[in-house]
C-alpha cells in the first residue's frame, strides 16, 4: 500500500545566491571596497570603460573579470597593472555571487578602494544574479541598434547608471541616441543616463563623478 | 539561458527532499515563479523533465504557478499587486495600477520557489 503525502517545501532557489551576495557586500564592507558591477552585451565596451577608468583616475582599483571560457578580458586589464582575477563561467551565461566569492579568496581587498567586476556579455541573465555590488552599471552601445534598451527592461530596471556608448558611430549605424535615453528612463525614471564615445574620452570624467557621487550618497 | 542550472537546482532540493521523507516516487513538483525572473517556464518544464529520467521523480507532474508582483510605488505609495504592462513587450514592464508611474519598487516577484512536492512512500502500517 501506497501511502501519498504532500511535503511543503518552500525552498527559494534563487536565495542562495542572494545570501551568499550579501555575504560578498560584507566583505567589501569590512575592507572599505566600494564594488562596482559593469554589466552589458558582448562588445559594448564594459573591458575599455574599465580600462580608461584605471588609467584615469589614482584609487586603487582590483578587477574580476567574468568571460566564458577565455581569459582575454583579465589579460588586457591586467596590462594596466592592477590586481586582476579571472573568472570563468563555463557555460553559463552570467557570473553569480558564489563565482564572485572564489574570486574574491585571490583579490588583495585590503590593498583596493574599488573593485570593479565585469560581468558576461548578456543584458538577460545576470538580472537575476546578485553579486553583492555596491553599484551596478549597464552598458549599452549604440551599435547594438537603438531599441536595445527598450527590448530589455530589466536590466535597465535594476541599473545605478546607464552609459550608453560608442555615440561618435550613431549616425552611421542609423541610432537614435535620444531615443535609447528616454527609453531607458521609462523602465527606470530616475536613473542617471551618460552619453559618451569612449574611444573619443566623451563622457569618461562624467561616468567616474557620477560613480562617486554615488557612492558618497549610500 | 540558465534554465538548466535551474532545473538542475531545483531537482536537486527536490529529490534531497524527497529522500528526508523516505519517498520511494515523486508524483508532483509545484513551482512558483515571479512574473520579473528572467526564467521561461516552458524551457524550465522541458530541462526538468530530461533531468527528471532515471530518478525517483521521473513521470511527475511539473506544475508552474505565476506569482504576482507586489509593488510599492515611489509615485503615490500605493503597496500591493503591480499593473503587468505586456502591450509592446514580451517581457511585462510593472506598473502602479493607482497612478500607471513607473516609478515603483519591486518587492517580490523575480523568485522562484519550490512550494511543494507530493511523494508516494510505503504505509507504515503495512510494514
């Protein structure tokens, strides 16, 4: 005989990802690590932003890179002389707070001011992944095609800043800039949208104010 | 696409679970997913029932429940369920359904939960 029983269970798959964020904020805390997450697709210029901000500004900036499988993105960041920790999904298709917290057992946290982490190319999925950041940025170029941001709300949802990039090319892929500005602020009124053309410097000294500024008001 | 690690995820508590409870089948997986998690409740179906093979819970009913997003709104401090907004989207953008602002907090709704399993075990009374 067969006996049948219902068995609650009300597990929350996505809370251990988030517990082990926060455990990651905790750590950035006690060292005094302001951590900043760059998310955006594959070639919107998350590795150069990253780049020009070492190379401008004198904190002392540690970087996890986040790359599929290669380690290319910590190679080129790593030519600029701070400490640089790869991390490799594998397959998937974000980096998520337990990735983040082995490489944080390699980052020297009480040697940095800033930890920068670069997340996979992907505007879906890491929505769902908290790593524990301070501060979140997505970046979007205008080569993407300018209704990339209306198409993925979420990730604009969550966003603490919204840079859209590679501006000096708009006209000759046919983007509106205005119109990839006031789409990101109807999926998130208030956050605050830089233009910029990185490889110009546009925009550079505004995305590093506008880091600090949020940071100086958390 | 992290569907799989989902599942995988998902099937593992499950069967832990199952196991704590001396089930010798699993008949129903009911799982709650937030109308904002970036998951398709198709694709999750479709990977569970590959991983589900071969184990105790192969055949089992998957059931997948929307749950609803629960808002506060910056705008006019309406608190409860949010307006889904799904006209020029596939995916749902949220909105105050006092004052139709975008300009809401989330505070839940991008979870996704195992609510419950029914399992099949010997009587005890039989034994």
């Amino acid at each position: 005989m067969h006996k049948i029983a219902d068995v609650v269970m009300a597990r929350n798959i996505m809370k251990a990802n988030n517990k082990l964020a926060d455990k990651n904020q905790a750590k950035f805390d006690e060292s005094d690590v302001f951590c900043v997450d760059f998310v955006g697709a594959i070639g919107s210029g998350k590795t150069y932003l990253i780049e020009k901000i070492i190379d401008t500004v004198d904190e002392k900036i540690g970087v996890l890179a986040g790359d599929i499988i290669s380690d290319l993105d910590a190679g080129r960041i790593e030519s600029h002389n701070v400490p640089v920790v790869g991390l490799n999904t594998g397959r998937e298709c974000h980096l998520d707070a337990h990735l983040v917290s082995h490489g944080l057992k390699d980052m020297p946290l009480d040697d940095i001011d800033y930890l920068f982490v670069e997340n996979v190319g992907n505007l879906i999925c890491p929505v769902d992944f908290a790593l524990g950041s301070h501060m979140r940025i997505v970046v979007v170029s205008v080569t993407e095609g300018d209704d990339t941001v209306e198409k993925h709300p979420y990730i604009f949802q969550d966003a603490d800043l919204v840079v859209i990039n590679k501006i000096d090319l708009a006209e000759a892929v046919g983007a509106s800039v205005d119109k990839m500005v006031a789409d990101a602020h109807k999926h998130n009124p208030d956050v605050k949208v830089i233009t910029s053309s990185l490889k110009q410097g546009k925009g550079l000294e505004e995305i590093i104010s506008a880091i600090e500024e949020f940071k100086n008001n958390m | 696409m992290h569907e799989f690690s989902m599942a995988q995820g998902i099937l593992n508590a499950v069967l832990e679970t199952a196991e704590e409870n001396d089930a010798n089948k699993v008949t129903d997986i009911v799982i709650q997913i937030g109308k904002l998690a970036m998951l398709n409740p198709e694709q999750l179906t479709f990977m569970l029932n590959v991983l589900i093979e071969d184990t105790i819970a192969e055949n089992a009913n998957i059931v997948i429940e929307d749950i609803d997003v629960e808002i506060k709104c910056y705008n006019c401090d309406y608190e409860g369920i949010g307006d889904v907004d799904d006209s020029d989207h596939y995916l749902p953008m949220i909105l105050c359904p006092k004052c139709e602002s975008h300009r809401v907090n989330v505070l839940n709704g991008k979870d996704v939960t195992i609510k419950n399993i029914s399992i099949e075990k010997e009587d005890e009374d039989d034994e």
